[in-house]
C-alpha cells in the first residue's frame, strides 16, 4: 500500500469517526434537554451530560485536524502570495506546514503528559466519575494522526521545493 493512500485513509477514517462522535453529542444533548423540559413527567438530563460532551469534543476536534491539513483546509491569506512566483509560494509552505509540524508535535507531546498525569492521580469526573485520562488517551489517539499527516505533508512540500513543481494539485492536499 502506497504512503499517500495509507495517510489519506487514516485522516478519512478518523474525520468520519470524529463526525459520528460528534452527532452522537448531539443527538445525547438534544436527549438531555428534552428531559430537563419533562422532568415533571419523571425523565430527567442525562447524567453527566456536560462531562461526555467535554469529554467527546476534545477527540472531535483533535480527529478533524489530520483531513483538515491534508486537505490544506487551514485558513490561509492568499492577499499577497498570490502575487508572488510559484517557486515561493512552494517555499512558504513548506514553512507553514514546518510550523504546523511543530505546534502538532508539541501538541501530542504536552497532551500525553497529561494524560500520564491524569492517569497517576487518578482523577475522575464529578457526576459519572469516568476517569478523565480516558479523554486525553482519545485525544491523543487523534494527535498521533495528525502528527503522522504533518510529517507526511512536511516531506510533500520540501519535496515540491527541491524538485521545483507542485506534486499536488491546489485542493489536492495529501491525496494523490
């Protein structure tokens, strides 16, 4: 299997996954506040709502961030570079995707120290008492990923850079 099909099926598997946590937040919250409005009819929240959905966003938001990159979905400002030549627009992202190689890493590095922290404490949430390093183990399930995607999209571009033309089509990303 080629690195690009791994790499662009990995991001696409966690960003589906990540999509379907996410509507599964939606649909409990949506349960929850149905039952706070009824609680006269005996149904009631969903205890401890809150701590799922803080819980359940982190990795939503962390299983985005590889399809995101690969995809160059990031906000970028085209105002001056699209004035510039192609040979250093290919150079700028390769510093862009350099840098966001470095926050992703630091990222992924900081949130398994916290996890490890949060599992030696063993500190848990208030109402259903679920341990808290459940989410940093998920979040970090989907940082690996998306460190993976910007080592992976560090090598496109410095290799777009050496070889003087773009190996991705714009909108391309990582797919190819």
């Amino acid at each position: 299997m080629r690195l690009p099909t791994l790499i662009g099926g990995m991001a696409r598997w966690l960003a589906i996954f990540g999509g379907l946590v996410l509507v599964a937040i939606t649909v409990m919250t949506c349960i929850s506040i149905v039952g706070r409005a009824l609680t006269g009819f005996g149904l009631g929240p969903v205890p401890g709502d809150y701590e799922i959905a803080e819980a359940a966003i982190g990795f939503v938001v962390f299983s985005f961030l590889p399809w995101c990159q690969l995809n160059r979905g990031h906000a970028t400002v085209d105002l001056f570079t699209s004035f510039l030549p192609a040979s250093a627009n290919r150079l700028i992202d390769l510093v862009s995707e350099l840098l966001m190689g470095v926050v992703t890493v630091v990222i992924a590095w900081r949130l398994w120290f916290g996890m490890i922290d949060k599992f030696n404490y063993g500190e848990t949430t208030f109402i259903i008492e679920m341990p808290v390093w459940w989410a940093y183990a998920l979040c970090m399930v989907a940082a690996a990923g998306a460190v993976a995607v910007a080592l992976y999209m560090i090598a496109v571009r410095a290799w777009e850079v050496a070889a003087g033309r773009s190996l991705l089509a714009p909108g391309q990303g990582g797919m190819h």
